[in-house]
C-alpha cells in the first residue's frame, strides 16, 4: 500500500488519482494530497523521527512521495532559538524565532521545492518551472540543476538583483515579465496548459505546498514535541500559514504531540495585504490588489489560498496585521541589531507585525511565540542598503583614527539593544 491515497478537492471531497493535476473537474476547487493515515501512524514515532538525519526528510512518512532518494541538498531542521534580546526589548517572556534564512538557497523554498522535484521525477518530468516573486527561481534553478532537470522561472522584470542573480548562476532559463506576479502567474497558467512541465506551483502545487509542513513539524519537535501557544507568519499566497497549522494537526492526531490550541496569526505589507483585509472585515471574499511595496517576496495580490489562510486564521483566534514599507525596515533592523539574524523584508514584515501585535496587546507576555523567519536580506539588500550604517573614511595613519574615534567618544553612545 502507498502511503500516497489520492489527490482530494478541498471543496466538494471528488478522489484523484496521484497524478500531475491541481484543480477539481466538478466544482474548480484546489487539489490537496490525501494520505494513508493508518498505515503512517504504524510506522512513524517520535523515536524513528530522532534516529534519523537532520533534514526535513526525516519526516519522510508524512510527505507526498513514494521513493527514499530524493531531490535534496539538506534543507530543513534550520536553527530555532529562544530571543537572545528581541523579547526583553519586547516585553516577551518566550519568544522563539525558526530561521530559514540559512536553507541551502537561503529561504524556506527550498522546502517546497525538495519535494515538488522528487514527486517531479517519480511523475516522469524532464523539465520543471514555476512562477516566482524571486525566492522560488533560486530553489527550482539549484534543486533543478541537481536533479538534472531542464529548468524555466519565469520572474516580474523588477525582481532584485540579489535574487536574480541567485537564480541566473545555476544556469536556468530565467524569463522576465514586464509585470508583477500576478502577470507571471497567470502567463505561467497558460504555459502550463500547452508543455508538458512540471511547473511546481501550478500542477505540481498539491505535493509542492506539503512542503511547508514541516515548519510546523519542526517547531513542534524543537519545542520538545508540543506547540507554541502563537505563531506569526509572512502571507504572500496563504499557503505557508495554511501548511504550518496542518503541520501541527497531523502531528496530534498522529499522537506525536498533545492537543494545541496556537493562534496563528498573519503579517502582510500595507502595500499588498488582500488576506489581512479580508480577516478584519470578516469577510470570505479576497479582494485583489495590485501590489505597492519592498516586500516583493510577499507581494502576491491575488493569492491562491487566499480564503484558506484567512480561515485559519479565524479558526484558530489569531490575528491579521498591516505594516508600512518603514516599519518592515525598522523590522529587518530590530532582528539584525537584537538577535543577529538579517531577514529579507518578508521577515521585516514578520517581525514588525510581531511588535505591532505586542502593542496592540494581542500577544500575553507570557505566552510562547514563534516568529518565522523566510529568507535571507542578502537577497534584498536594496530595502536597507541606505538606512544602515556606512564606513567611516580615513586615512591609514593612527592620528586620524584618533580624531576620529575621539569624535565617535563624544557622541552620544547609542542604547543597549537589549535595555
């Protein structure tokens, strides 16, 4: 028996067989994989998941694939650390932050792109693509080039250069949109209807969102097998925030950890917030946007699971939060300067949503948070590069650097980032 049951609309329930497809015939629901629950739950423990490698793949009976030799570089079981300074600063007794900043091609993609290319290449594809705001092209370009795929992205003309040129060097088939995402995404939609491609996140996007399980998978294990009591997670498609709270539920009904009730709560950009919208106005309709702002990772203005991430939110009595393109700076800043870790602006957004919840008092002091942390600011280096501090120039010789460091000395020094 496969561990693989069969692709399930998650609207009317209509079974599929496991195949390269993403959308119900009868009613045009999105496609998600449907697993044999009793056959896993009497192969995976706790004690079979710590006897394996730290990756992502020691979760193996919970992903959508049949083969042992996957498409992989190490990716997953990325650091998970208690603040050091943020949470003093924030008036946080216990707050966590997950950094996928240091995956092998520095976001969380990777996760989602490990196991749509393995699930790829037991379908029969030769060739794999997909749709990207910059993150996505570097995992399916690298992952691409190891599983020896011919690889197309398909990226908005705008994109950052950090992550173009992060895509461009394992050598795809980058295309530039003259447009957003939104423009790529819908172009993609087309393509894929005439090649016979893997595009990941279109009819390779049931297994591919599976993925992003095992944030949820390994924050729980990292806690000591149990769930914080509140998350806070980037939104571009909804997908990630869906994922993270499935995450947690097979986990307990698996009886790998007790029962939870984590609020899980989304962070979005003012410039791009469709999903936040929608859970403040309690309302089912995700209203399109065109996007405005830094947060490209993020900036998806009509997103696929949109509605799904926006009930997750309701259901498990989180929150959605707004903040302005300064305030994801300053959120970038605040990460690098009390904990060390630099977050593109996606994880700017997280972290400014964190502080906005805490002063909105939406977050008890006491409760255990996580923040999750997506990619890494090298690849934006843009949203910051004039808000940081800048080299002061001298000569080399010992008396400049006296004046200078005597004028530094009268300055008035800054504060402890941790007071």
């Amino acid at each position: 028996m496969n561990k693989i049951k069969a692709l399930k609309c998650k609207e009317c329930g209509q079974e599929y067989p496991p195949v390269a497809k993403h959308v119900c015939e009868f009613c045009f629901g999105p496609l998600e994989v449907a697993y044999n629950y009793d056959m896993i739950r009497q192969e995976i423990s706790r004690k079979v998941i710590e006897s394996r490698p730290r990756t992502l793949w020691r979760y193996w009976e919970l992903l959508p694939v049949e083969t042992r030799d996957p498409v992989t570089l190490g990716e997953g079981y990325t650091p998970f650390f208690k603040s050091r300074n943020l949470g003093k600063y924030l008036g946080l007794k216990n707050l966590y932050f997950k950094n996928d900043t240091v995956n092998p091609t520095f976001s969380f993609k990777d996760r989602v792109v490990t196991v749509a290319l393995t699930r790829s290449r037991e379908l029969g594809f030769d060739t794999v693509a997909c749709a990207s705001t910059g993150n996505l092209a570097g995992a399916v370009a690298a992952y691409g080039a190891v599983g020896g795929f011919r690889t197309f992205v398909f990226i908005p003309a705008d994109l950052e250069s950090g992550k173009v040129v992060g895509a461009g060097v394992y050598g795809p088939n980058i295309v530039g949109i003259k447009g957003n995402y939104d423009d790529v995404n819908r172009l993609c939609a087309e393509v894929a209807d005439n090649y016979p491609w893997a595009f990941v996140n279109v009819n390779i996007r049931p297994y591919y969102a599976e993925g992003s399980k095992t944030l949820g998978f390994e924050v729980a294990e990292q806690l000591g097998w149990r769930a914080p009591d509140h998350v806070v997670v980037p939104v571009a498609s909804g997908s990630l925030l869906t994922k993270i709270y499935k995450g947690f539920s097979e986990f307990r009904d698996l009886g790998l950890i007790p029962e939870f009730h984590t609020k899980i709560s989304a962070a979005q950009a003012e410039g791009c917030c469709p999903v936040v919208t929608a859970i403040k106005d309690k309302s089912d309709i995700i209203k399109p946007v065109i996007p405005r702002t830094i947060a490209k990772s993020i900036a998806i203005g009509n997103p696929a699971d949109g509605y799904y991430a926006a009930q997750t939110v309701a259901k498990t009595g989180g929150y959605g939060e707004t903040v302005t393109d300064a305030e994801i700076v300053e959120g970038i800043k605040l990460l690098a300067r009390h904990e060390g870790v630099f977050a593109e602006t996606a994880g700017g957004t997280t972290v400014a949503v964190l502080k906005k919840l805490v002063e909105l008092g939406s977050i008890a002091k006491d409760e255990t948070v996580v923040a999750y942390i997506t990619g890494n600011g090298l690849k934006t280096q843009e949203a910051v590069a004039d808000k940081v501090s800048k080299p002061h120039l001298i000569e080399a010789k010992i008396k400049d650097f006296r004046e200078l460091y005597d004028r530094l000395s009268k300055e008035k020094s800054p504060e402890p980032v941790h007071a």
